[in-house]
C-alpha cells in the first residue's frame, strides 16, 4: 500500500521527517524533498577497474544558501535532501525525480531511489545532468518526491537497516563494504 496525504501527514506529524528550514510539503502521494547546501563528488578516479562498491577520494563542499552549484552537460554530482528522515520498521520508502526537474533531463538518482526500513539521514541524491544545457542548482529548490510503501508486516529492530550510510549528514560517496568482494 503506497501512503495517502493522511497518512504522509501522520508520518510528519510523527516527526518522523523534519526540515529546520521550511515547512514539510505534502502532497496527494509523496512529500517534496527539496536539495540542500552541500555537494559531494570524486577526485581521484582509480586508474584500473574495480568492482565497486569501493572508496574513492572525494570532496564535499557546502555553498552559500543563496547561491548555486553549476551542473554542466553530463554533469555529476552526489548532494542530499534539506530535510532528514527517520524511517519506521514498517514502511519503506522510494524517491523519485520531481517531474519539473526531470523534464530537464536531471535525474535525481538514477539508481537507487528506495529507503530501508531503520534508515535514519538526509538523502543522498546522485544528480545527472542528462541534457545539452548548464544548470544552476539552488539550495532550497524542490528537487524529489518521496514517496513510502508500508510492509506487509513490520521489520523486527534486530533487522532495521544499520548499513554504511545510517545517520548521514551529507551526500555520502561510495563506501568499502565490510565484506569485499573478490
């Protein structure tokens, strides 16, 4: 069952969502995740291919809330949602590109859009700039929809998600796991 406006407004309610800067935004079937200061991307880039996932240097740069992060044609860039979120054991949740933006040919995450049950963080958007054009990227902006599913039984805490990204404060590049692949 995908949550209605009752139920996404109970969620927020809750404070299982919160944004220190603006209001929660509702919608009929999601909540508007609007893009933060910060933006993250990679450095150095391994001159040999690796299985990933795995660590590469990055930089994380926090700019000014009224200026912007120029996302050039075929631009990347990890940044994360204003808002933090605490997901209950018996939801999950999906983000997805506001269609505003995505008409723009910018992908919010082209890859993985769900949120486990037990996450608590910012969302960590990977930002494409699919299109021909340079785009200005405002703090503040809405930028994604998320929208939660409930389970069809709720998680026991001992299998609440408590991955390498739990309690992300930031966009949060690409980390070793603690088993590595061979």
């Amino acid at each position: 069952m995908i949550y209605s406006k009752a139920e996404l407004e109970g969620f927020v309610k809750g404070r299982n969502i919160e944004n220190s800067r603006r209001n929660i935004q509702v919608d009929l079937v999601s909540i508007c995740l609007h893009l933060d200061n910060q933006f993250c991307y990679y450095t150095h880039f391994p001159e040999k291919p690796f299985v990933p996932p795995q660590e590469i240097e990055s930089k994380t740069e926090t700019i000014a809330l009224d200026d912007g992060y120029t996302l050039p044609p075929g631009g990347k860039v990890l940044g994360c949602s204003e808002e933090t979120l605490t997901m209950p054991l018996e939801a999950m949740g999906f983000i997805q590109t506001k269609g505003s933006i995505a008409r723009g040919f910018i992908m919010a995450h082209p890859c993985d859009g769900q949120i486990d049950p037990g996450y608590s963080g910012k969302i960590t958007f990977e930002i494409i700039n699919l299109s021909d054009f340079y785009y200005r990227l405002v703090p503040g902006m809405p930028f994604a929809s998320l929208f939660l599913m409930q389970l069809t039984s709720p998680l026991d805490p001992e299998h609440a998600y408590s991955g390498r990204y739990q309690h992300s404060g930031g966009p949060t590049p690409m980390r070793s796991p603690k088993k590595v692949f061979v």
